[in-house]
C-alpha cells in the first residue's frame, strides 16, 4: 500500500465518518442477518469500506448512497435473491445518528498523535450531531476526557458540506502559520475527501484499510496509527 511522505505535513484534519467512527455494526447485524447477512463486527467494517469504494468508482456525492447499500450487503454476505431488499432496509436503517461507532485504532491513533504534539481537527459532513457523539469516546474541542481538537466542524451547522472546498475555511483559522499545502485532510471518500481536499489546497490521505484503491494517484493509510512517523 501506498504510504503517506514522511515530514509532509504539520497538522491533520479528520473526517469523521469512515476514519473516526462507523455505522453501528451492532445495530446493522442483527437488521441484515434476516436478510442472511454475516452478523460479526469485522465483517460489518469491511462492509463499510467496500460501500464507499463503490461510491468513489460511481463518482457520487454526499446524497447518492444506492452504490454503497448494494456493496455493503453484499459484503455481509447476503444473497442476490435478498440484495435489493437489504439495500432498501439498510437505506431506511442507517441514519446519522447511527454514525457513533468509534474505530478502536482511531480512539488509539488520535491520543497518540495529541501526544507526539501534532496539532488536529475534525471537519465532517453531517446532520448537527458529530461533536456530541465524537465527545463521548474519540474527542472534543479543548480539555476533556478525550483527546482534544482545535476545531470541530459539522457541515449541517456551518452550511457548506464537502467536496465544496469552502468548509475548510471554518477549521483552518484554527491553524494560523502552517500552509494549506502542510495540512493533511484524513478521509474515506474519494470523491468528497480527496476532491475536497485538493480543491482546498490540503493534503489529502485515504483511509484504505483493504486496499481498495491499489492505482490511487494519493496517499493511503490503513489506521491513523500509520500516521505516526509521518508528521
């Protein structure tokens, strides 16, 4: 896999979706193993990976998500008979507030780069929900029991969602001297991410834990624990 330049940044900006948190895999189970779906945690993970690199091939944005609900059952392992119909579950299932389950290697990862001094901040599409749900185990603005960001930045408060490489200007005053081109922004989305990182002048890196996107023209990581020698 392709990794990420060492010393090619100062301060990392994370999605929150796909790189902080998942769909809760222990609500998505159970609703899928009626339609024959593989109720494990790992298989539901791997799921969501293949559900977003096939909305990156399809080339769709925030509001398309046909692509991903088709990649994701099949991904658990239901049937072709049952495809259709899972999707449409999954579809009416997974709602923004089932984005709250935190990547044990990201809960890991974020505390070690807080450590290592590395300056960091959240910017995400979403519904108004991601700091509450990102407080109660990965993060928060500031002090607290997590570890802290210098900015969290929720498109449905601010207005603008990504790939508008407009909200990155909420999150980046926060960062005052380090150039655009030494921020990596840490993503999931091919098309929403990197595109929206370019577009900002940031440094995009893909989460790509199975190696999805093997002829990728940017970086990838499999954790934010690769990031550690990189910044």
């Amino acid at each position: 896999m392709q990794g990420v330049p060492a010393g090619n940044f100062d301060a990392i900006l994370f999605d929150a979706g796909g790189v902080l948190v998942l769909p809760d895999p222990t609500v998505l189970g159970p609703v899928l193993a009626y339609h024959g779906g593989d109720v494990t945690v790992a298989a539901h993970v791997r799921a969501h990976y293949a559900g977003m690199a096939a909305k990156s091939v399809a080339g769709v944005g925030e509001t398309f998500w046909l692509e991903y609900n088709r990649a994701y059952v099949r991904a658990v392992g239901v049937t072709e008979d049952e495809a259709d119909l899972a999707a449409v579950v999954l579809e009416r299932t997974r709602n923004a507030w089932l984005w709250r389950w935190a990547v044990p290697s990201s809960v890991v990862g974020l505390r070690a780069l807080h450590e290592a001094g590395v300056p960091l901040g959240v910017v995400s599409n979403a519904s108004g929900q991601i700091e509450q749900v990102l407080a109660r185990e990965l993060c928060q603005v500031g002090d607290g029991p997590h570890t802290p960001m210098r900015v969290i930045v929720d498109s449905h408060v601010v207005g603008v969602s990504k790939p508008d490489p407009s909200i990155f200007d909420f999150a980046l005053p926060h960062f005052d001297g380090i150039p655009r081109e030494r921020i990596a922004y840490v993503g999931d989305s091919v098309t929403m991410d990197v595109g929206g990182a370019r577009a900002a002048g940031l440094h995009p890196v893909l989460v790509d834990p199975y190696d999805d996107h093997p002829d990728a023209d940017f970086d990838r990581i499999t954790t934010l624990l690769d990031l550690l020698e990189r910044v």
